[in-house]
C-alpha cells in the first residue's frame, strides 16, 4: 500500500476511532502513525487501542507507527467559590497556597514550584492566555498581581508562565507510570511534553533506555532559548503550536516553525508540525483555505509529518480529515516549484560516512534515473540519514526489525518493509529487486541503487553502494 507522498500523516485516536474499523478506515486514508493521548484514558483503554491497531497492521501487512504522548505537569488554578468570577482590567488579585475557594480578588494556586520561580513584572497567561496578570509583589507561597488582560475565569483554569522557568521535572509520577506501561506495551514513539531543557531529555532517555523514539514537543519557550541543544538530545520534534503560541506572539510561530523545520532537518531528526491544522474539520466536512495553507506550508518546509489532533479525536469528520491531508500533501508535490523548494532547504552534508554515502545514493539514482533507493537497515539510521537528503527518488528501506520498520513510519519519504537477515550483499540485492517489482516501484530494466553497511549486521556502518539493474 504505496502511498504516493513523502510527508506522513499522524493521527490522534479518541474514543469515537478507537475500534479496529475506525483505525482500519483512518488508515486506508492515508495515516500513518496514531498518537495515543495520555492526558485522557486508562491503561486498559489504550491496550486496547494499541491491540487494534496491530491487528490492522498484520491484515495489511504495512508497519504502523504508534506514538504515546505523555500528559506533562499540568498547572491549574484551584476552585472559585461560585464556580466563576469576572476580573477587571486593572483591579488587584492575589493567588496563594491556601486552600480557600477564590472569588473576584484571590484565588488558590496549588503550585509552590509557581511562587519560587515568580519575580516582579512576571506574567501569568490564565485559561489559554485570555486572562493576564502581572506580578507586582510576591514570596513564599503568595503573589500580588495586576489584572492585564480581564475576563471570565472558572475553576481549575490552566496556567503559563511564559519566560519563567519552572523547577520541575517535565515528568510526573503519573507520567512514570504511563511511560513504564507505553514501554511494556511496545509503542514505536513517546512525545515528552513540557520539555524546558536539554536535561529533560536526558532523563526520559535514561528511563526508556532507548527501547522507543523519544519526542520532544515543543511548547515552551525556554525550551526554544536551547533548541539545538534539545534537538539534539531527542530522536524527533513536534512544534506544538497550540500551546506554544498561548506563550508567545502569533506573529513570532510561523516563523519560529520554519526555524525549527530547518534545524531539524539539519541534525536529521525528522519534525512533526501539529496542533489545529485541519480544525474547521471538527464540525464540517471541508476545511477552510487557510488550513490547507497552513498544511502545505508545512510540506513546503519539507516536514516529516503533519499532525491531526481533534479532527481525528473528537471531531464529526476523523476519515473525511485524514483523505483531505492526504490530498493536499499530494496536491504540493505535484507543484513543479515544490522540488525547487525542497532542494533549497536540503542541508550539506555532514563529515560522516553516513552522508557521505546516502549524498553519493541521491546522486547516482538522479544520474541513472533510477527507479528506487533502498537502504539496508537494523537500527534505521541510514533510512534517517537517506530521508535527510530529501531525494526525489523513492525510498525504501529494508529491515529485519518490525520495530526498526514502524518507527520509519514517521519518517519523510521512507517506505519500511520488514525482509530475512541476509548473509551477503547479492541476497539484498535479490530481495530490494523482488520488492520493487512487487511494490510497483520498478520495471524490467530500471536501476535501483542500493546502500548497505558492511560488515552486515552491524549497526551505523554505511559505508557501501551498489547499482542493481532489474532484470
């Protein structure tokens, strides 16, 4: 099942798509890895879901992606005591430890790691930013602010601190346990939110040992103050854009999403760019022009994956949503300025036998009009560091690994398919020949160029090209 696209489709599943017919359609339209939220849910719920989607899997005989997306600290403001209150621009408020319900002055915040990060001038974003305070006084456990921005306030509102760093793990108990489960289950990715530091990172990894592909969404702006930093201790990266643009300008995202793309496709991370991208599709069938913009603008940056969150969660339309990315992915690369704009984003190569080889792949298939590039994979990395050339040419990767072949699944470009370990390179080329034909990527006569480590088995030794002619 060819997808005919280079840019994948990531798909949140909910409990509207959560049965096996409901996964089997999203991804006869087109999605290729499935989000699993941790914020909502119990254990028994998302086996269940991840049991469905490895039944698709076997009857379509494709890999599939599965990402768990950790829940992160979540910082809320306590009760009010008639459920809501108004607060006027420019009154006076106060929020504290205490565990009183609030009203139109004060209100509990139960986060003592808040009041030891707050200073003077501070702000606070309440309920997605549509409230602002600003601190003018604060100390152990209270602050004294000045209402900004003014606005109906409920319950249990969230809270940001943009430009404030929190001394807090981006790891709660509750999301240890989610993680020691999404581990034992077997999923492909984990999305690690609230990331603020390269030592986030660092600590999600010690604890999954590298047994998944670890994500780092990026929603905070502190984490955008060390982003090479954090791409670098991650696998991959989603702009969270949501969350990201409640704690910065608008104005300043679409920019900050293009820096992030390039930087990433630089270090070879593949890049998710997500949030609200198809929103109007909750409730209708169609999109509005802007969203399909907003999608092809990040298949022009030449993004690994587009993400759909509500529409295939919640929303009326999760299949109809699915098919429209798909089409509007297409529609981009059948642009004749698309491969312009690729090729001019596509990083140099780095001093490494990896690029050096996969460079040199790129090259040879454009010279000899080859049909296919297939790499020989264990460990992924020569299909990571094959997708970071952004080839024209096909990619198809060969592995032994099932897990090796549905984390590729997010990849830019990379079709996985999992064959036999081969003993030498002629076995290899045998198989890459057997499944282009049978895939329908070539025919009598074309050429495949075909990279490998040698000595086989060994995992980041790409050091070798063949030419195959089809026979």
């Amino acid at each position: 099942m060819r997808r005919y696209r280079h840019t994948k489709i990531l798909a949140t599943l909910g409990p509207p798509t959560a049965g096996k017919d409901r996964i089997a359609a999203l991804f006869e339209a087109g999605a290729d890895v499935f989000r699993m939220n941790f914020s909502h849910g119990t254990h028994d719920g998302h086996r269940a879901v991840y049991d469905a989607i490895r039944a698709v899997e076997a009857e379509t005989g494709r890999p599939i992606g599965v990402l768990a997306d950790l829940q992160g600290p979540k910082l809320r403001l306590g009760t009010f005591a008639d459920g809501e209150v108004w607060l006027e621009q420019g009154n006076a408020f106060r929020l504290d430890l205490t565990d009183q319900p609030g009203n139109d002055r004060r209100a509990p915040l139960p986060h003592l790691e808040i009041f030891n990060a707050l200073t003077h001038g501070a702000e606070l974003l309440l309920d997605d930013g549509k409230v602002r305070l600003r601190v003018e006084s604060c100390g152990h456990g209270y602050a004294d602010t000045r209402v900004i921005v003014g606005g109906r306030l409920s319950d249990r509102k969230g809270v940001n601190l943009p430009n404030v760093r929190l001394g807090i793990s981006a790891l709660t108990e509750k999301d240890r346990s989610d993680l020691a489960f999404a581990l034992d289950l077997g999923v492909d990715w984990v999305a690690l939110s609230f990331v603020q530091r390269p030592e986030d990172l660092v600590e999600a990894r010690n604890l999954t040992q590298r047994r998944v592909g670890l994500m780092a969404k990026l929603e905070k702006p502190s984490a955008i103050d060390q982003l090479e930093a954090v791409v670098a201790q991650s696998d991959a990266v989603m702009v969270a854009r949501g969350d990201l643009g409640v704690e910065m300008q608008p104005e300043d995202v679409p920019v900050l999403q293009s820096q992030i793309v390039d930087i990433c496709r630089a270090a070879g991370k593949p890049v998710v760019v997500a949030t609200q991208m198809l929103d109007s599709m909750v409730r209708l069938p169609t999109p509005t022009r802007a969203e399909a913009s907003d999608v092809a603008t990040a298949v022009y940056q030449g993004a690994d994956a587009v993400m759909l969150s509500a529409e295939t969660a919640v929303g009326d339309y999760p299949v109809e949503s699915v098919a429209m990315m798909d089409r509007i992915i297409k529609r981009v690369q059948r642009d004749p300025k698309y491969r312009s704009i690729i090729d001019a984003y596509t990083p140099p190569p780095r001093a490494m036998e990896a690029d050096a080889v996969t460079t040199g792949a790129r090259q040879m298939a454009e010279t000899l009009s080859a049909a296919l590039i297939t790499t020989y994979t264990n460990s992924g990395s020569t299909a990571f560091r094959a997708a970071r050339r952004r080839p024209p040419t096909p990619l198809l990767a060969l592995t032994p690994d099932i897990r090796t072949a549905r984390r590729l699944a997010i990849v830019w470009g990379v079709e996985a398919q999992v064959v036999e370990t081969f003993d030498s390179s002629d076995e290899m080329a045998t198989e890459a020949t057997r499944c282009a034909l049978a895939e329908g990527y070539a025919r009598s006569g074309d050429a495949i160029v075909m990279t490998a480590g040698f000595p086989l088995r060994t995992s980041g030794t790409t050091n070798g090209i063949r030419i195959i002619r089809v026979p």
